[in-house]
C-alpha cells in the first residue's frame, strides 16, 4: 500500500478514536452528574428507597447509608421501581441512555484505535 494512504488512514483512525472517547468521558461525566441528582432527589422525597440503596451489606457490617452501591443503584436504574415519579424515571432514562452511548463510544474508541496498532504492525512488517 502507498505510505501517504496508510498515513491518511492512520491520521483518520487517530482523530475518531479521539473524538469517540472524549464523547465517551464527557457522557460518563454526565452519567455521575445524573446519578447524583436521582440520589439527592430520591434522598429528600423518597427517604426509605435511598437508605436502602445506598446502604452496603458487607462482611464487618452494613456501611451506609450514604455509600454507593453500584450493583444496587444499576438494578433499580434498570427496574420498573418508582417510574410513577416523572422526574425519577426522566433521571432514570437519561442515565440508561448516557450509559448507553457511552459504552458505544468507549468501544468505537477502542476499536479506532487499536485499528492504529494493527495497521502499524502489520504496515512495518
């Protein structure tokens, strides 16, 4: 293949990698952002779910409330709990939804530039 090609692929490769993963972290930052809202929401209008997901069983104890247990907190994101309160359910997509995307993107990322990798390999070969 002429170098300038594989150059220009390269370059391309780079830039979307990039991009992809700075939109990957920007969605991950919004995620949290949103998780903190439902959280300090659910705190004051929905007390006992709170405590409940935020209140960490473990092998000295319960720790909480106020801890962050992520396997509780995706279930309930997941599940069908609470979505009669509009803006728990509107938190509740966006988060799915900014999960989503940035799962997507963090994978475009990679693929774009371990894309990079495999071309210089087996271009130096």
């Amino acid at each position: 293949m002429d170098k300038q090609i594989i150059k220009s692929v390269i370059s391309y490769l780079i830039i979307t990698g990039v991009v992809f993963g700075i939109s990957a972290f920007v969605l991950a930052i919004y995620s949290v952002i949103a998780g903190g809202m439902l959280s300090s929401y659910m705190k004051k209008h929905n007390y006992d779910k709170w405590r409940d997901l935020s209140t960490i069983d473990t092998f000295l104890g319960k720790v909480g409330p106020g801890a962050r247990d992520s396997f509780k907190i995706m279930e309930y994101i997941r599940g069908n709990e609470d979505d009669k309160d509009s803006y728990i359910k509107k938190l509740k997509d966006r988060i799915k939804i900014s999960i989503r995307y940035t799962s997507i993107f963090f994978a475009a990322s990679l693929f774009s530039l371990l894309s990079v990798l495999l071309i210089v390999f087996v271009s130096s070969h």
